[in-house]
C-alpha cells in the first residue's frame, strides 16, 4: 500500500476549530478537555452505543451518528465548520462483520485492496481532505502523556520477565508493522496470544485463560508509527483487566503510547505488585 504523504502540522492554537471524531473509552473526553483548556474550539462526532454521554459536557457543540454510518459522519463534521480532525477512542475492528454499512462507508471499503485498519484510516484521511479537513496526531494536546521510557511502577520485572518484555517487544512490532494488532502476551518464553480483531482487552483475557498467572503483556506501535491514526493507548482499566487476566508486567512503547492517567496507573501497580515499563 502507498501512503499518501503526512501533512505537515502546525501546532494548535487559542480559538482553533477542532472536531474530534469520538469512539469508545476515556479517551475522546480527556482529549476535548485538554483542547478546551488549550482555548479550541471543540465539536465531537460521537457514536450512539459507544461514545460516552459525557461527550456531551466534555465539547461545546456533538451530532451523533450510528457506526458504520460514513454519510452521517461526514454531515457532522461539514456542521462543525472544523478544518482540523482529530480521531480519539474505540471503534472495534470486528464491527466490519457485525455493523450494517452504508453506502459511502461500503464504498471507502470496496476502494482499499484490504480491510486493515491503516488501509480503512488513510482512506478516511483521503475523503476527510477532500473536504478542506486535515486530520491531526492523536496526541495533539496531550504530549505530555506519552509514556516515558523506564520503569513506571515502583516493583521491577524480574530476570525472566525482562526476557519475557524483550521478546514480546519484538513479537509487537513485528505484528503491528503487519496491521493486525499491537499487543502480545508472552510467558516464560512462550508466545501465548497475539492481538487481531478483537482487540487489547480480549487479547489479555484469552492469554490468562490460556496460561494463567505470570503472563507478561507487551503492547507496541507501528515501526513507522503515523500518529494521526491507532496510536496505543493505555489507561487504569488497561492495568485491571492484564491484572484480572493473571499478568505481573505491562510493558508499552515510551514515546508512541497514550497514557490516560499515568497517576492513576503508577498508583494501581504499586497497590498490586505489578511491574509497569516504557520500552
């Protein structure tokens, strides 16, 4: 696939429009707070069934539209009057099996020789900028929450585990690079589960069903990582659902990961006896 080229993108300032296009999760809410605080000017486009109620407190003006509705999507960004774009939280993957398309999003699909997740992104980019709209790094606004390199928590992984980290850092990228996943999960050497469609917290349930307590997760970007599109993001509930799943380490790319509350995160390991590492 070529890519088209990244724009260059000027830094935001007090009384730029932005519209956030909205998806599950806390993301898009602390997102539109820290482009609020900023001074923009911020409309959402939220998702009915995903996108938190609290989008609506969190930006000054939402429309709403249904997943996999692209015709209603690019209405509320056209109402918004926004020339910057910002995508921000969950939209599952396997929707493209279980949601109803319409024509617009059917046609964006049949024009992408795949149905990868950059493949569907650059499309979404290309019809975005054919509407005067430039679509800017998910971590506009919120550079200061790009995970660090080191250790995160106060406990170290140990010996084994680091061996465990290593190995899935490799595994990682080298399935992100691939388009169908960022997260693995390793144990004592063994490759236990690879991330596909149904994304990180599934992925970390299926590796403590299978391998139980000790399992080390590792959640990576792209080696060429454009942070315009599915940058990894992690949060608290990130650290509860590897913790419920039996893991001892969470290790995330320092400098390409989102942390949602890195306070809050260091906090939970520290309580749990968890090790949390920027690679």
């Amino acid at each position: 696939m070529t890519s088209p080229a990244r724009p260059e993108v000027s830094p935001l300032s007090r009384g730029d429009r932005v519209v956030i296009l909205a998806g599950a999760g806390d993301f898009p809410l602390i997102l539109a707070r820290a482009l609020k605080k900023k001074g923009c000017v911020v409309s959402a486009v939220a998702f009915r069934g995903e996108t938190s109620e609290a989008i609506t407190d969190a930006a000054d003006s939402v429309g709403w539209a249904e997943v996999g509705s692209l015709a209603a999507v690019i209405g509320a960004i056209r109402e918004s009057k926004s020339p910057n774009l910002i995508l921000s939280g969950k939209i599952e993957h396997k929707y493209i099996f279980t949601k109803k398309l319409d024509a617009e999003a059917a046609a964006l699909f049949a024009s992408r020789p795949d149905a990868r997740a950059e493949n569907l992104l650059y499309s979404l980019a290309g019809k975005f900028a054919e509407m005067g709209v430039r679509v800017l790094p998910q971590s506009s606004a919120l550079e200061h929450l790009l995970a660090p390199k080191g250790f995160l928590s106060r406990r170290r992984p140990t010996e084994g585990e680091s061996a465990d980290v290593e190995l899935g850092r490799k595994i990682a990228s080298a399935l992100a690079n691939l388009d169908c996943g960022q997260t693995v999960a390793v144990k004592n050497g063994v490759v236990v589960a690879l991330e596909g469609a149904e994304g990180t917290d599934e992925t970390i349930k299926r590796a403590g069903a299978l391998a139980g307590r000790g399992i080390v997760v590792v959640k990576m970007s792209r080696p060429r990582q454009d942070m315009r599109f599915d940058v990894p993001v992690a949060g608290p509930d990130t650290l509860r659902t590897a913790l419920a799943a039996g893991a001892t380490v969470v290790a995330v790319e320092a400098g390409k990961t989102l942390l949602l509350d890195p306070e809050a995160m260091k906090a939970f390991a520290d309580e749990n006896d968890m090790a949390f590492v920027g690679v």
